[in-house]
C-alpha cells in the first residue's frame, strides 16, 4: 500500500460482510471489509485493535441488531458502542469514526421470539448513538431513516429475511456511506 493511500474499513456485522460492492464508496481508496456476520458489539469490541491497526482515515462502524437477538440490552449495546469510539479514538486519533445507525428490521419475515421487539427496540438505540455522538465528536448517519417504511419496518423490496439486505437495500445503504465519504469535517 502506498503511504498516501486512503484505508477506509468497515466494521461491523453481516450488513458489511455479505456485500462485494463497497469499493464503489471511493474508489480510489483501499476498503477493508472487516464486517462478520453474525457479529454483535462485543465481537466488534474484540476486533476494533486491528481495525485500528490500519491506521483508517475512516471506519464505519455498523453494529447492534445481533446484540438484540442475542438477549442483550439496549443499554449494553450502547455502552459497548461507547468504548468501541473510546478504543478508536485513543488507538488511531486520526481516523474518522462514522456510526451508522442500526438498521431497521422487518419482523413480519423474522422466524424469531419476540423479533417484533426489535423493531421498537433499534429506533430507541438510534436516537441514544445520535446524541452520544454529538457529545463524543464521532459522526453519525441515521441509515434507518433513509431505509425505513411508514411502520419504521425494513420495506420487504430490500430484504427476503427481515435483516439482510438485498440489492436495493444496499443501493440505499451505499448511498448513505458515500455522502459521508468526501467530507472533510465534522458537521457541527
């Protein structure tokens, strides 16, 4: 890699990982795909070092649903958010953290106990990032909103499963990232 190259990572869950198209946000820039799927906030917890590692000019950060399905907290995805942005910030300064919101689910397809939960769930999640980010000085895109129907539910033309996205859904979700990528400061 050469020492003026733009690295933009993405961290997160399967929302990164199950799409090949991420190098359409710049693509000038080397993208690191480091999204796993079925990850939750701790796994991203674990990994952000490395992430770090790389010394980004930008990581998205993109994590939160899985928590949910897996019996956590909205508050413990959101303090687990909270020092994931303190690791950043301490470990590679000079990187733009930028969080996504949560995205939203449609739990009309999701074969899950008490899915309908998260659809009330992640709007609430959302809004505690939004202001957090403004206190800690980390940018923030409300995806959700970009993506979301009338009932706050993942349209059924952008998923077959309730979560995942399918190639509308990523359309709209690459346009998010890509209005972000060029900005050259923090939005006061």
């Amino acid at each position: 890699m050469e020492s003026n190259e733009k690295t933009i990572v993405l961290l997160g869950d399967s929302l990164f990982a199950y799409h090949d198209g991420w190098d359409e946000l710049d693509p000038t820039a080397k993208i690191l795909n480091l999204g796993r799927g079925g990850d939750n906030t701790a796994g991203v917890l674990r990994r952000v070092k490395d992430a770090c590692g790389h010394k980004p000019e930008i990581i998205f950060l993109e994590v939160g649903v899985n928590d949910l399905a897996q019996g956590q907290s909205r508050e413990n995805v959101v303090e687990n958010h909270l020092i994931i942005w303190q690791t950043v910030a301490l470990m590679s300064p000079q990187t733009r953290l930028i969080v996504c919101s949560l995205l939203p689910i449609n739990d009309k397809l999701i074969p899950v106990k008490n899915s309908s939960l998260f659809s009330f769930f992640i709007p609430d999640i959302n809004k505690k990032l939004s202001k957090l980010t403004k206190l800690f000085r980390v940018e923030y895109i409300d995806v959700f909103e970009s993506m979301a129907d009338s009932f706050n539910l993942l349209p059924n033309h952008m998923t077959d499963d309730g979560i995942h996205l399918l190639k509308p859904g990523y359309e709209v979700f690459l346009d998010c990232l890509k209005l972000r990528v060029n900005q050259k400061i923090l939005a006061e």
